[in-house]
C-alpha cells in the first residue's frame, strides 16, 4: 500500500522547494563558478570566439572534440607567435628617414684659415733655435745632410756653447736614433714600421725611473724627424707663461683681400687665434660677428679671399707644406684643423662650392645620440656646443691629467691642471704615447662614451681648381697686391693663393627620422592577427581577460579551501597523513573527525500517521490500504 501526503503538506513542500529554486536562481553581485569544468563550458558557449563553442557542442563525439582543441590551440600558439614578432619589432625601434628639400636664406657658415707657419713668440725664440741647431745637427749625424746655414751660425762648437744645459739634457733623454732592427731587438716598439731597409727610425721613451723604455716607430724618417721635433717643441711651447695675442699687422701681411657679397670684409668679420701646428688662424663669421646670409648660389654671392703663402722667418722643420688651410664648420663648433679641413695651393685659385646638410635624429630609444650633451659623463673643455669630436678630445685629456698628471698642449686645459713639460714632468712623453695607442685602441671607451648630437649641421664640399693669376696678368696683379698692402711679394707665383667659398645650390637638405612602427601600427597589426587566427573584436578579447581572471580566482578559492582544511585538522589533532597504524585509525576513528568524504542526506517530510488514532482517522488525510 502507500500513504498519500495530505494536501497542506505537498502545498507547504512546493512552496519551500519553488523558494529554494529561486534563490539558487538568483544572481549575485559577484559569483564565481564552483569547478574549472563549470567555467570552461560557460565560456565555449557564451563566447564570441570563433571555434570554441566546438569543444562543447561535439563532446559526445570524442574524435571531434580533439580536433577542435588541437586546432583551437594551435591557432592560439601561431597568433601568439604572430604577436611575439610585432612585439620585437615594436621595441626594436625602427625609424624611417625622410629627406626634404628647404627652400630659404641661407646663414653663411664660419670659415677658417690658418697660415700653415708656426709662429715663433719672441718669448721662446731663443730656445727655438737651440731647438733648430740640435735638430740640424740630428740629421747630419744620421742622414749626412748639412743644413745651408751660415758658417756663423753652423758649427758643432758654436752649437754646443749656445744650447742650454737643460734643453741638451731632455734631447738627450730622448733620443732621435736611426738603426738596424737587430739592435734594437730587446727594446719593445710601440707602433709597427714598414721600413724597407730594415732600419727602424724614431726616438726612445723611457718611465721616470728608466726601468722601462719603447721605441717610437715610424716608417719614414720625415715623419719621426716632425714628430720628434713637435714633441720637444710642445715642451718649449707649454714653457710659455701666456700665449701672447697676435699683432694685427699680421692678419693684413696674410689676409690680402677680402670680400663677401662682393662687400669688402672688416675687422668686426673675423676673430683670431693661434694653432701650435697650423700657425695662425683667422675665423670669419662667427658668433661674434653679425652672421652672413647668402639670398643667391654662386661664386659672386659668397667668401673670395685672396691670401699670402711664403714661409719667410717660420719653422721649417715643423711645417713642411707650403700654402694655408682652410676649414668649413658651423657657429658654436670649434675649427679641429686636422680633421676638417684641407689645404690650398700657392698660386692656385681654389673655388669652394658647399651643399648645407642637416640631419635631425629622434633620439631616446629609437637612435644613441644626445640633445646637449648633458648626458653623456665627460666633461666638455671646449666653449661650445657638445660634438663629438669635442667630446673624444675632452675625453682624452681628462685621461691625460688622471693618467701623466699634466695636460696636453694641443687641447684645453682643465682646471686645476698644468700642461706637460719635461723639466716639470720628466716621463710625460712615455705616459701620452702609451695612453695615445690605447686611445686609438678604444680601451679608454672615448668612441664608445661620446655619442652623436640629435640635431648636427655639415657642409658637403667639393672644390675646383685654377691657376691664379694667369700668365699674362700675373705682372700688374702682384704689383697692385704689393702697393695696396705694403709688402714686396718676392716668390712671385709661390707667394700667394686665392679661395672662393659659397653655396652651390640656394637650397639645403634636412635628413629627419620619424617611427616607423609606432603604438598605433602596433594595435593595427594586433587586431588584424586577432581576425586571422579567431575572427573576433575587442570585445572578445575581454571576455578572454575574463576567462583568466575567473581562472585566477577559482584557483584561489581551491587553495584557500585547502589551506583552512589543513588547520582543521590541525586544531582537531589529526596527525598528518601516512603517520601511525592506518588499520587502527580505520576501526576506532577519534570523535568528531573529519572523514574524508562528504555525506549529503536528503530530508523529506514525514507523512502524518494520524491514521494509527484509536480515534479514527482525521479529516485532513487518511489511509488506505490494499
């Protein structure tokens, strides 16, 4: 038989059951799934990803199934490695060059001309010439070839009893020696020589204590009889108290004419000074002036100079070219002779014509180059504006003075610093040869510190050559020259030079950089790698981000579980897991311990056994029986 449940009961029980249905029904403000397999199947269905509702809708079919995952996440490995390459280009900074042709007034660059004849200051004069008769004597004693001097001047007696004690001692301690390499075999040689007759010519430098000494090198005799003579002729030069200003009568016994625009220069045009090498040097147009703007090209519209080149009363053994040197650079930038510039013939009408560049670089992570120069760690000696070449010289100097103690003469001077002199700083030649070959080496990092400025101006020359004056014009053109400035040209054709300067084309080209793969590019090239390899939008990647973020917490909640089970256990006295007699745990369990195992009982409603009254049964239900 069965009891049927009296009608209040069932009604109260629907009741209960519809509430309970509700509440489990009913969304939270913030709900998480309950299982990994939960949250997988929710978000293959509802996804907006094409492919994976697959791995559900076919999961009674297992072949299927596997196809679709392995193709989902195969498709998902490519796109991520689609995205890895955009990602390596993006941080490789890539830029493209843009050139644009600017139409303007140009501003005339500063031009230097340097006399290619180093002056004797009246100062050290005298130990010039003792400088002279030792050199002379030099190369008698090693070449046989006997200067034309005057008997008066010329004798090794007459040398000996004018050259001081202290300048014969330093030329001695330094030696100019021309001799075969078996002799010199134990001596270490600090640059290679390609000597064919298997002589090696240069001069020896010793430590302060002579305990160690190189062979300076070279493989021309020209070149170390000039280096060797250069070297002692620093030391007389750094002897020097203060350099002496220059007389202005010499720029007009070297500058001849001079005309910009076809408008004839004055002295506010240029300022001077003096190059231990190059002799004196005059600047025109510099920040010091009012600059020049050229509003045409061509040869009438610029720089014509015409200037003196005989070496009368000079250092022959220093400067072995004739003529002047001439230098194109910009405001701000120190004229480095030996770099740029080159030099001019005597006799020869040198036509100069210049092509202004610029060159404009992004800078921060897309090039290594600098605004100012405040950034790179060395200090500028120069006053001007950060180049490089000013950077690798202040480089080397600053080694200069922490390595030999002293400075060199042809760079400027840091504070606190002297420059080097054999009678102050005996072994300062060993120090600079030994610190020069690294220099050039790079072991000093100089090349690899100075970086190049972002924004940086060049001039491209090219030059021509004629000769000037002509044959049938020469004659009434050195006797105008020679009246207009006083001065008898004697050498004739040998005595002077002509240089025009100025711009060949009224335009000048600006070489910039822009990104070529910049953040917008980058987000293009995802999205269009996204619609490849799974056909969505934005949208879908959020609910990806979802699907991690779901992931993330599910898997705290399963940890944090965990963990609070374990104190459970520990707060009960449970010894851990794999201690003690397992059979004697599993026949006396302590009380009150955890199984395992969850228990879950269903409760019913007990009917109503009213039935069983000796009363009789009651209105609201009854039994039957069968």
């Amino acid at each position: 038989g069965s009891v049927k449940m009296p009608e209040g009961e069932k009604t109260r029980q629907w009741k209960q059951e519809e509430e309970q249905q509700q509440k489990e029904e009913q969304e939270g403000l913030i709900e998480f799934y309950s299982s990994y397999q939960e949250l997988f199947q929710f978000f293959c269905i509802n996804t907006t990803i094409h492919g994976a509702i697959r791995l559900v809708c076919s999961k009674k079919n297992k072949m299927k199934t596997a196809f679709w995952s392995v193709l989902f996440f195969l498709n998902f490995g490519l796109m991520y490695w689609q995205f890895g390459i955009l990602y390596r280009e993006y941080f490789s900074y890539p830029v493209n060059l843009n050139l644009n042709l600017n139409y303007d007034r140009l501003t005339f660059p500063a031009v230097t001309l340097c006399t290619l004849n180093p002056y004797r200051y009246s100062a050290i004069r005298k130990k010039l010439d003792e400088l002279d008769q030792i050199t002379h004597q030099t190369l008698l004693d090693l070449y046989g070839y006997n200067m034309s001097l005057s008997r008066s001047d010329w004798s090794v007696s007459a040398t000996q009893k004018r050259i001081s004690r202290s300048l014969l001692h330093q030329v001695q301690r330094h030696p100019l020696r021309r001799q075969k390499r078996d002799n010199l075999v134990n001596l270490p040689e600090n640059s290679p020589s390609v000597d064919k007759t298997d002589w090696k010519i240069g001069f020896v430098l010793c430590s302060e204590n002579n305990k160690d000494c190189f062979h300076q090198a070279y493989s021309s005799g020209v070149d170390a009889v000039r280096e060797w003579y250069s070297f002692h002729y620093i030391n007389i030069l750094a002897q020097m108290p203060d350099a002496k200003a220059l007389d202005e009568s010499d720029f007009e016994n070297f500058i001849y004419s001079c005309r910009f625009n076809e408008a004839t220069c004055d002295k506010a045009n240029y300022t001077h000074f003096h190059h231990p090498l190059y002799g004196n040097c005059y600047t025109f147009n510099d920040n010091n002036s009012s600059l020049w703007t050229s509003s045409l090209p061509g040869i009438n519209n610029g720089l014509s100079l015409v200037v003196r080149t005989e070496q009368n009363d000079f250092i022959p053994l220093l400067s072995t070219v004739t003529g002047a040197r001439v230098m194109v650079h910009d405001q701000n930038e120190p004229a480095f002779m030996d770099d740029g510039g080159f030099n001019v013939r005597p006799g020869i009408e040198t036509s100069i014509s210049m092509r202004k560049e610029m060159t404009v670089r992004l800078g921060g992570s897309y090039s290594d180059c600098t605004e100012d120069g405040s950034d790179v760690p060395v200090q500028n000696l120069y006053s001007s504006r950060y180049t490089e070449q000013v950077c690798i010289r202040s480089c080397f100097q600053l080694n200069m003075v922490e390595r030999c103690g002293c400075a060199y003469y042809f760079y400027p001077l840091p504070a606190g610093a002297q420059y080097c002199d054999y009678t102050k700083h005996v072994a300062w030649g060993y120090c600079y040869y030994k610190l020069l070959a690294e220099f050039k080496a790079d072991v000093l990092h100089c090349f690899r510190i100075c970086r190049k400025p972002c924004k940086m101006t060049e001039y491209q020359l090219s030059a021509g050559y004629s000769r000037w004056p002509s044959a049938v014009s020469e004659d009434w053109v050195f006797h105008v020259l020679s009246q207009q400035n006083k001065y008898n040209i004697t050498s004739k054709r040998n005595g002077v030079a002509k240089v025009n300067i100025f711009f060949e084309e009224w335009n000048y080209k600006t070489n910039g950089e822009s990104p070529a793969f910049t953040v917008v590019t980058l987000l293009s090239q995802l999205g269009n790698q996204w619609s490849l390899w799974f056909g969505s939008s934005v949208l879908s990647v959020m609910e990806l981000a979802e699907l991690i973020l779901d992931l993330i917490v599910i898997t705290f909640m399963v940890g944090l579980r965990w963990f609070r089970s374990r104190q459970q256990l520990s707060a009960l006295g449970a010894p851990p897991a794999g201690h003690g007699n397992a059979t004697c745990h599993a026949e006396a369990p302590p009380l009150g311990a955890p199984h395992g195992f969850t228990v879950e009982a269903v409760v019913t409603m007990l009917p109503s056994y009213n039935s069983l009254d000796p009363r009789g049964p009651s209105r609201e239900g009854g039994v039957e029986r069968e």
